[in-house]
C-alpha cells in the first residue's frame, strides 16, 4: 500500500485470492471492518506503528497467515479478528494491550503462545480461544489469563461450587456456562453454588448463562 494512505476501508481487499503480502505504511491509522478477510493465500503482514486496533474480522479466514507481529500501540483486537486462521501458530502481542474480543483466535488451531499475553490485559471476550492449541493442552479447571477468569473446563466434582480467585477482575463469556464440557460437547449444567470475589469490575454477557441449578 503506498505511502500516504491514511485508512484501509471496510473489504477493500477481502476474498482477493492473488494476495500473498500485506505492507501497510505508517500513515495507516486505521484499517476497517473485513479489510482482508479470506484472503485465502495471504501469508505475511506487516502492520503500522500507528495501528491502535485491529477492528473486527479484518484478517478473519486468511488460512496461509502463519505469525504476525502486533504493533507495540495496539490495545485492542476486536470480535473475530483473527478467526480460523488455520496456521496461525504464534503472535507478538503488544505490552499495552487491554482488550481481546469474542472469537478473536477462534478455531486458531495452531496458535500456543497465548500464555505471552502482557499483564495490561483487562477484558478477553468469549471463545476468543476456542479450539486453539494452547486451550486443548489447558488442564481441567480454572483457565486464568492474569486477571481474567476465561473459562472452567471439564466435568466438576466434589460439591459443584465454582470458587473464582481472589483478584479476578473480569469474567469472559461462557466461563462458567462451560463447566462441565466433555470430550468438547456440551451436557446440563450442574453447578450449584458460584462465589464472586469482590474484585471483579465486569462479568461480561452470557458469562453464567444456562446454570439453572444453582442456589447459592
């Protein structure tokens, strides 16, 4: 993209199968909306310094995309923005990143270094994991990332009570609501009893949906 341009707008190169390299110049500012969703041959990119945040879908569905370097400005991936990028295996997250939206790196099969995710991290969406390879190695449990409580896997045992840590700040969507998945399928919820500590800011929509049983 030449030097100059100042925004890339909604689909302006989405399902543009010739694609195979993305350099944008550091007078982006923004890049809109599936600016290069299914762009089904893209396999590397390189973004601006003065990107703040990766919008919605913008690299949804790109299958060759392998790694990608966020710029060090960017707070924010939005819902999607990632999504089914088969091969993608390994981001460089920005140090001021607070925000990762619904789905953002879903079904990234080959994604694993969630874990390098900075400590400025404050709100993660629902399934922004789903069906990674660093979920699928998660143990059974509590799934924190810093202070987020993303989700509790697997099936519960003793007294069904969900016990969220002390410092928990947020809750993503569906943390609780998938409690007793197993071998990745979905069964009646059964916990009774969640304690909230009293750290936590926001508990983001669909969090405890479904958790008909629970009386205390």
């Amino acid at each position: 993209v030449r030097e100059g341009t100042k925004a890339i707008l909604d689909f302006a190169f989405s399902q543009q199968s010739n694609i195979q390299s993305v350099v944008l110049p550091n007078s982006v500012t923004s890049v809109h909306i599936k600016a290069f969703e299914k762009c089904l041959n893209l396999e590397t990119i390189v973004l601006p310094n003065s990107l703040s945040v990766i919008e919605e879908e913008t690299f949804s569905n790109c299958p060759k995309l392998s790694s990608i370097d966020l710029p060090q400005n960017v707070s924010i991936i939005g819902a999607n923005a990632f999504r089914a990028c088969s091969s993608l295996s390994h981001v460089e997250w920005p140090q001021q990143l607070t925000n990762i939206g619904a789905n953002a790196f879903y079904e990234c099969t080959q994604l694993d270094n969630v874990d390098a995710i900075p400590a400025s991290i404050q709100k993660i969406g629902a399934n922004a994991f789903y069906n990674t390879a660093w979920e699928q190695r998660q143990p059974a449990g509590y799934i924190y990332i810093h202070n987020v409580f993303y989700a509790y896997t697997g099936e519960l045992t003793g007294n069904l009570h969900i016990n969220i840590k002390p410092g928990t700040t947020y809750i993503s969507g569906g943390a609780v609501s998938r409690c007793i998945v197993v071998n990745g399928r979905y069964s009646e919820n059964i916990v009774r009893k969640l304690t909230i500590p009293t750290t936590v800011k926001e508990i983001q929509q669909f969090a405890i949906v479904g958790c008909s049983n629970i009386t205390s």
